[in-house]
C-alpha cells in the first residue's frame, strides 16, 4: 500500500469582479466533463490560479502531536519559551490555565482509551505544565 497525501485545494468559482469576457469564455468552452460542477471541491489544484501546493512537511496528526501542540501552547502562555517572531517571552496566565485546562479535560474524557505511551505522556505533560503554572501564579 502506498501512502497517500492527504489536503485539500480550495477555488474560488465566484463571479463577482470578473470581466465580462472571461464568463463567456467559460460558457463558449462548452458543458463540464460529467462529474466536476463548480459546487464541488476538486482534488486537483488549480493551476490557471499560479498558486502552487504547499511543500510544507507537517507531523502526522494524531493524539500525541495533538498533545504536544497544546503543551507547546500552554508553555507559551506560561512565557516557558518564546514567540518565534518577536524572539520575546509573553506570560497570559488565564489563556496558560485554560490549556492545562483543555488537556485534563482530554485526560479525564479519554480515560480506558489510551495506549500507555499516550497516557504516560498526557499525565507528565499536566504534571509539569501545572509545577510550572504554580510557579508562574506565585
């Protein structure tokens, strides 16, 4: 099996602004191959349009880079590390608490649910990410 990209190419089919002639080039091409209507997404991008697909490599995602996202979030708010464009540290406890918050809320709801790995990783991440809450709050 090999693995495919997953993404999605978004078009802009509107009318509104186009000269008057680029819509009756449309209507003098003829009627749409069966099975592309300008309502529907399609899975190719758009060439005519010069953008090109995104060569970004991002992590797969699933529950532990979902995870890591958020503790990398909380740390932010806690001013743990900085913001990658100004290079400064900004502390805004209330949106921190509300992170730590989200994730043990994950860790109450996925209880029974985890791999051990997944929860190990959820219940270290809390930890630390509350001693330094703690730490910050006093």
């Amino acid at each position: 099996m090999s693995e495919e990209k997953k993404g999605f190419v978004i078009k802009d089919r509107r009318t509104v602004g186009r000269d008057t002639d680029d819509s009756e080039k449309d209507k003098a091409s003829g009627p749409e191959p069966a099975g592309e209507r300008p309502d529907q997404p399609s899975d190719q991008p758009d060439e005519s349009a010069g953008e090109q697909p995104s060569e970004t490599l991002l992590p797969e995602v699933n529950f532990p880079t979902f995870v890591i996202s958020l503790n990398v979030s909380a740390l932010y708010h806690l001013g743990a590390i900085e913001d990658p464009e100004t290079k400064q540290k900004e502390k805004n406890l209330p949106m921190a608490k509300q992170t730590i918050d989200i994730l043990s809320m994950l860790e109450e709801k996925t209880k029974g649910n985890l791999t051990d790995d997944e929860e190990n990783l959820l219940k270290n991440m809390l930890y630390d990410l509350r001693i330094l809450y703690v730490k910050e709050k006093s």
